[in-house]
C-alpha cells in the first residue's frame, strides 16, 4: 500500500505526516496508531517501515545490553553433588550515549526481556531492529534447533520455526549460526553451518524466513577460522563474513602459531546470491600475531583487529565494502595505554586472549571494547587518550529464586536499531 493512500487531516499533508512520524522513536509512533484508522494505515505501511527505519538508524545509536544470569538448585546430596545451575540471558535495548556519559550504574531487568520466558535461550543475531532468537534441546543421541523472531519496539514475537535435529556425534560437528537480511528482496535469513573434521569439509544451510526450509548451499571455498562457535563472524549490508585459513587441513584455534600470513583471508557469503567472495587482508598485516586474530564492524565498515608483536592492538577498516584498495588503518593503541597487562608466557592463555572492538560512538571518539581476560568493557577515547572501565551491575524487577552471579555478558553485544518492521 502506498503512502498516499493513508487518509488523514486536510489540514497536513499525507507525507508530512509521515515525516513526522518517522522522526520519532518507535514507541512514540505505536501510540498513533489507536488515533485513527488512517494513522494505523500509515504506520503499518511498508514504505513508511522503511522510512522510520532509516531515520532511526541516525538516530543515537542503540546495541543490546546483554545480563547473563545463574539460578542456583540445591540438590538432594549433603555433598552438594546434586546441585544444578541453570543460566539465563536478558536483552537490553540501551543508547550507546547513555553508556558512555555514565560507566557505572545498576541494571535493573525487566522479565519481558529475558529469553527464557519466550522459551529461547541464545542470540542468533539482530538486523533492521529483529532479534533472532534460538532454542536447543538435547538428548543423549540428538540436539533439536528451533528459532524465533523477537521486535523489542512492537513486543511482536514470532512462532517457532526452522524446526531440525542433529545426532550428537562427533561433537565437533556443532552448528553455528548467523542472521541477516537480502537487501535486493527485505527476504531475512538464518544461515546454519560446522565444519565435518572426519570429512574435511564444510556444511551449509540457508532457511528463508517465511519458507521455513532449509536448503544445503555450497559448502565454505576455504576453512573459517574457528567455525562451530556463535562469535566468529559478522553481519553487514546484507554479507555473512568470516575469518578463514587457506589450509583443508588445519581446524584447531590455538595453533595460530603454525599458520603463515599469507594463508589469512577474510570469506564473506552474499546473502543474495548465496554464493561466497574471499577478500585479502592489508597489505600490512605480515606477521602472524600472537592471538587469535577476528574480523568485525564499525561505522558500517568491515573491520579486522589483530595483536601486534604482543604490545599494540590494531584495527583496520575496508572502507568500502569488498574494495581490498580500500582498507585503512582505524587504530593502533598499546597495551600498556588501554591498561591491559598480563603474562603472556602461558600458551594456553595467549591463545585464548581476545581484545574486541563492540561498538563506536556517533561522533566517531570512543570505543567501547571487550577483553576476553576482564568482566567488564573498556571505554576508549581516542580524541583525549583515555581509558575508562565500566561498572555495570544488575539486579532483577522481580526476583522469585536465589540467583548468583549475574553480570553483563559484553561478547554477546550487538548493533541494534529501533524498527517498526513486521516480524510475520
């Protein structure tokens, strides 16, 4: 339905109205539409949906403020061998803004937003304002997957979806995840993919959102580093990517040390055309760093984030997208600025140390990152070369059990922009 054809007021025009209300928050619109029926009309309208998504996009921008919390069961045993933790993920639209004027404050959750009570209990991803959710149930011979579709602004969720089951073994053939959007068609998509060690190979699927099939895709051209886990690979404009080694016979993270430089190369998957582009790193890149290097996003840009000869973190931005001319180098800070020292002499621990960048203010100045050894982030900013640690409680609106804790889980964080978009 086009815009037009929404009646309303003499007195406004039809567009005006609609430039109005789409320089609102989501919130705010959603109550016009008990107004009238052509208030309604236009809200839901599609042209009008993409229209206050646009403008909310450059808006303050929002990410979701992950709490992970554990519930503590005593068991039967005097010895406390019967006792069962069960844990529990609470998504929080917040401002970006907001975190960065106050560091520290208490998070109080809302049991809207907890994942449990819409009987999920993990992120697949968020795009355009939808949160994919998921749900895993297990067995002793098979694990069951399910998804749903969650808009926080409209408090819409979906049913169940994408229903399959998988033998459990070997184990390290798990899957993993990721969701995003075609943007020739608005068609969204889960992509389902593990890598089979025995085989030596791959495994792709693809479910398009309303089809509720899944369908076996061209496997991976080369091997994604770190495959079978949920942070390894980022969305944007409409691209699954991934980190990736040009070596079939190499799956094993803490050997980083025992790839060349020129086996990286960054394997990015349209979501279009469901076909894979391989994109080469920077030119400078030439050492092979002492940790596990990633890939990410910021300012709509792919990044890739490495540690340098143990003493500087350094990221760099492909400035337009698939362009290998057009990476530029966005960072380079010591260690010993962000205040990070630790000792790099066991193995185990340099291979398991990350430093990830999660999101950028909107003037571009403060960077708010994640290391893999602190509980909370780090707030950088790089106009004034200064660091600050946030100190982020949480509590519960009602508590019922008695839980332990809790705490933001920052590895889970995700752009998130307020949308009116349908989940159905």
């Amino acid at each position: 339905m086009n815009m037009q054809s929404a009646t309303l007021p003499k007195f406004f025009h039809n567009d005006l109205i609609g430039e109005i209300f789409s320089a609102l928050p989501s919130k705010s619109v959603l109550r016009f539409r008990c107004v009238s029926k052509s208030c309604d009309t236009l809200i839901s309208d599609s042209t009008f949906v993409k229209l206050h998504l646009k403008k909310s996009k450059a808006r303050d921008p929002l990410f979701t403020l992950i709490s992970q919390h554990f519930t503590h069961i005593p068991g039967e045993s005097p010895y406390g061998s019967d006792d069962e933790t069960e844990m529990d993920y609470t998504v929080v639209p917040y401002s970006i803004n907001s975190l960065i004027e106050n560091t520290s404050f208490n998070l109080t959750v809302d049991p809207y937003y907890e994942l449990k009570n819409k009987g999920c209990s993990r992120i697949v991803g968020t795009c355009n304002g939808l949160i994919c959710l998921a749900a895993d149930s297990y067995t002793h011979e098979y694990t069951q997957y399910c998804f749903c579709l969650w808009n926080p602004s409209t408090k819409k969720i979906s049913h169940k979806f994408g229903n399959f089951s998988e033998f459990n073994f070997p184990r390290s053939a798990d899957f993993g995840f990721a969701f995003g959007c075609d943007d020739s068609t608005d068609i969204y998509k889960v992509v389902a993919f593990r890598y089979l060690r025995d085989q030596l190979k791959s495994e792709v699927r693809v479910l398009n959102l309303g089809d509720d099939v899944w369908r076996n895709i061209e496997s991976f051209p080369l091997t994604p580093l770190c495959l079978s886990h949920g942070d390894n690979h980022v969305y944007l404009s409409g691209t699954i990517n991934w980190l990736a080694i040009h070596d079939e016979y190499w799956y094993n993270v803490s050997n980083v040390k025992d790839i060349t430089v020129d086996q990286f190369v960054i394997v990015s998957l349209d979501l279009g055309t469901e076909t894979y582009n391989q994109y080469r790193l920077p030119p400078s890149f030439d050492e092979v760093p002492p940790a596990r290097p990633i890939v990410g996003v910021l300012e709509d840009c792919l990044c890739f984030c490495y540690c340098y000869k143990e003493t500087d973190f350094i990221v760099w931005q492909m400035k337009k997208f698939g362009v290998e001319d057009s990476w530029t180098q966005f960072l380079r800070i010591s260690y010993h600025s962000l205040q990070i020292d630790y000792d790099y002499s066991f193995e185990y621990t340099k291979y398991k140390f990350q430093l990830v960048p999660l999101l950028l203010s909107e003037d571009g100045d403060t960077l708010i990152m994640k290391c893999s050894q602190e509980h909370q982030a780090i707030l950088y900013n790089r106009r004034c070369n200064t660091v600050e640690r946030t100190n982020i409680t949480t509590s519960r609106r009602t508590i019922t059990d008695d839980r332990s804790g809790d705490h933001v889980n920052w590895e889970w964080i995700k752009n998130y922009v307020e949308s009116l978009v349908s989940i159905f």
